[in-house]
C-alpha cells in the first residue's frame, strides 16, 4: 500500500520550522501526528521560495534569518519532505485550473499549489488558508489545525 501524501503550504512550513511564530505548537502537533501516520510530506520549488521570502522579512520576524540561516533551514528540512518538481505537466496542470477555476492575482500561486499536487498525484493539502483553497476542494482534501 502507498503512503498518503500530504502537500504542504508555506503557513505550516513557516509555524512547524520556527517556534517564534504563533500556532507553532498547534501545527507541530499535527505535522508529527501526521508522520506516525505514515504520510508522506511534499513541498514544492514555490513553498521553498515562499519560505525564504517570509523569514527574511520583517514583518513576519521582529529579527529577519539572514541568507546563512536560511539555507541552513532549508538543509535541515529537505530530509523531511519529498520535493515536487514544477514540471511541464505542473503548467499544463495549472492552466487547466484557471480555466476551469476563477482565479487571478495571488490566487495563482494557490493554483499553482493545487497544480503541483495534482500531477504528483498528492491530494491533501495542510494548510492554514482553506478558504484560499476551498475553490478545489473537489479536486483536493483539504486539512488545517
């Protein structure tokens, strides 16, 4: 029998990553239970690219990581999640899902999620945002805190 795979958003990547950022203890809770589940867990190129722009930011630290923190972050996390690829099949993916889905601005980086998952056959989705993602909810299980 395969392992679930469980796509995650940046939100719980940055609150199971950093103990400054509130709900952490919430979203670690739910990302080990998760783990004894068996499930594996997958991120993307995008969520990495997220990562990085928020803990570099000041408003979303009082005390911004410097680049040598991140990559150090990044080095530890990548043993604990698969990686998708944003591939050919990824865009194709994605511009069926803004034809099919109302979708503009920032929504398109929530597309692009649902996008990845789907071609990486991943179909549930942690995230704090559901209502961000509730648009594909036909397509995806959505699971938060």
């Amino acid at each position: 029998m395969m392992a679930a795979r469980v796509f995650v958003d940046t939100n719980i990547l940055l609150r199971v990553t950093l103990k400054q950022i509130n709900r952490h203890d919430e979203v670690d809770a739910l990302v080990k239970r998760i783990i004894r589940e068996d499930s594996e867990l997958w991120i993307s190129g995008q969520v990495i690219r997220e990562f990085i722009v928020q803990v570099t930011h000041p408003r979303t630290l009082a005390q911004p990581l410097t680049i040598k923190q991140v990559v150090q972050e990044i080095e530890v996390m990548k043993p604990l999640f698969q990686i998708a690829d944003e591939t050919v099949i990824v865009r194709e993916k994605l511009l069926k899902l803004l034809q099919e889905y109302p979708t503009v601005g920032k929504q398109v980086h929530d597309a692009n999620i649902v996008a990845t998952m789907l071609a990486n056959d991943i179909d549930t989705l942690l995230t704090l945002n559901t209502k961000d993602f509730q648009r594909f909810a036909e397509q995806i299980t959505l699971i938060s805190p």
